[in-house]
C-alpha cells in the first residue's frame, strides 16, 4: 500500500487537526455518491479511510512513524536477523529464555500489548478512540412569511438525496441554521451519521416589509373613505381583515393591528403590522375639481 502521508496530502509534522481537515476534504471530494460514474471512487475512497485510520489514530501514527506498522496497519516483525545469535543458549533459547531474544529491540510483550490495544479500540474497550463522524451536509430550505406563522411542515430533499419532513418553527427568521442530527453521510469507520445543516431562506413576500418581528404593509383607501371613514380591508398572514378607517386619515397614517406580525417565541411576543395608509385620487372627477378649486 502506499504512504498513508502520501495519500492523505500531509507532510509527517502534520498537526492532528490539518489531518483531520485534509481527511474531511478529500473524503467530501471521493465519496462514493458524489462519483457515481467513476468505477475507482469506491477504492479511492477505501484507500483514503485505510490511510486516515492509521494517521489520524495518534497510537497508530506514532507505531508507523517507528517503523513497527506497515501501511496496512499490520505490525512489522523486526529484530530476527540476529536470531539467537552471540548468546549462550540452552536448547535452542537464549539465556533470557525467549525464543525472540533481544536484538533489534523488539519485545514480543510489546507486539502482544498493541494487539491487545488495537483489538480493545476496535470494540469500543476502555480507551477506545471514538470513531469519527460521517461528513455533514449543508442544505437550504425556502420558507414563506406564511408558512412560518403557521408553523407548517415542508418536505425537504437533501444534497444525499434523502427527502426528509421539517417542521418550520414559528420564531425562525432569515438565515437560522437548524441542524437535523443523524442525517448526514454515514460515517466510513461505523461511528455516528454526520448532522444537516438546514440554512432557512425566508421568501420575498411583496405585500410585506419585515422589520424584527413586526411586518408593514401598505393599504390603498379611496379619497372619499379617507374624509369620511369607513371599512377597509388589510392584508395578513392570516388573510385579509376589515379595520375601521376613521374620518379625515391623511396619507402616510399608520395603524397597528396587535399580534398579526410573526409569531414569536417564549422569550419575544408576537409581532405586530402597521398598515400605512396610501390615498387613492379619482382619475377624473369634475365635483371633486370644483369642489378644490372652490374651497382654494
């Protein structure tokens, strides 16, 4: 097999954290799902995880940069070539009584002792390494000013392509992450899926402006209601209501209707709308002229 520093892109004085992030950005680049037409994706992949298992393991790295594992994670014996050599032996043994010796350093209770480690960190044992997380996913959901005051749920398709149902939460505003936990790729060492991060894009609604949790919108009232009053219909997220206008309303008054802005949470009540006033003239109406011309 090849140099694991090699396939991972790092120099040997890598910091644990570049090989995790040289790890992360070569396993998003040849995952399997992402090569669909590529035949070798599968084993690049492969040779990628078998490489991070060995460098990205601080025991194992440490084994490998000595010299005491292969590439393959699989211990290399080392120290026979002297075997039993320019010692008093006893049937064979040396004076220690190990078939092994001494020569080369090697120590067969090391050899057993990482077994024994490896062995434990596999099954999960008392200091076992956590297996590393499957890659995250990013994803972006499009939500309206409706749908957050209903609290709706929407269905999703995921970049994995996964089709999931999220429940728009009421208090959510542009640019919230929410993360859906387990959603993600699968982990390639058996350990826990990596999470979705949910970035919510609210719509442009064009009746609405957003400011906080309170919305404006604007309320065309012909002339005659705005001098004499009368019954006008205002937009909500809830659908359109009737709001009493009174007598001699100017252009640009602004009225509150309370609670029918966006929902709010524990913390923040509902918002409010400010409906604002915008008179409309006839486009003709010769009363109406002589009306002005008498009264200036």
């Amino acid at each position: 097999m090849r140099d694991p520093y090699t396939i991972l892109g790092v120099a040997k004085s890598a910091s644990e954290s570049e090989v995790k992030k040289a790890y992360r950005r070569l396993a998003k680049l040849h995952h399997p799902d992402r090569n669909a037409n590529d035949p070798k994706a599968k084993e690049r992949f492969s040779e990628l995880n078998s490489a991070y298992e060995i460098v990205g393991d601080a025991a194992k790295r440490a084994q490998f940069d000595r010299g005491e594992i292969g590439a393959d994670g699989k211990p290399k014996f080392q120290g026979f070539e002297g075997f039993g050599g320019g010692a008093r032996q006893r049937g064979g043994f040396e004076q220690g009584g190990s078939p092994f010796g001494s020569r080369g350093g090697f120590d067969p209770a090391d050899l057993f002792g990482d077994m024994f480690a490896d062995a434990m960190r596999r099954g999960g044992g008392a200091g076992a390494r956590a297996h590393p997380k499957g890659q995250d996913v990013e994803a972006v959901m499009t939500v309206t000013l409706a749908d957050i005051a209903s609290g709706t749920t929407k269905r999703v398709r995921l970049p994995t392509g996964r089709e999931v149902d999220v429940g728009v939460p009421k208090s959510v505003t542009d640019g919230k992450v929410i993360r859906l936990k387990g959603l993600g790729h699968p982990s390639p060492f058996a350990g826990e899926a990596g999470d979705v991060l949910l970035t919510i894009k609210v719509a442009v609604d064009p009746r609405f402006t957003v400011e906080g949790r309170d919305l404006r919108t604007k309320i065309s009232v012909p002339l005659i209601d705005a001098v004499l009053g009368g019954t006008v219909r205002v937009p909500t997220l809830q659908g359109d209501v009737d709001m009493n206008l009174p007598a001699m309303t100017s252009s640009g008054r602004s009225f509150r209707l309370r609670g029918k802005g966006l929902p709010g949470d524990a913390s923040k009540p509902d918002g409010d709308l400010y409906a604002s006033v915008d008179i409309v003239l006839p486009a003709a109406d010769e009363e109406l002229t002589a009306l002005m011309r008498r009264r200036r």
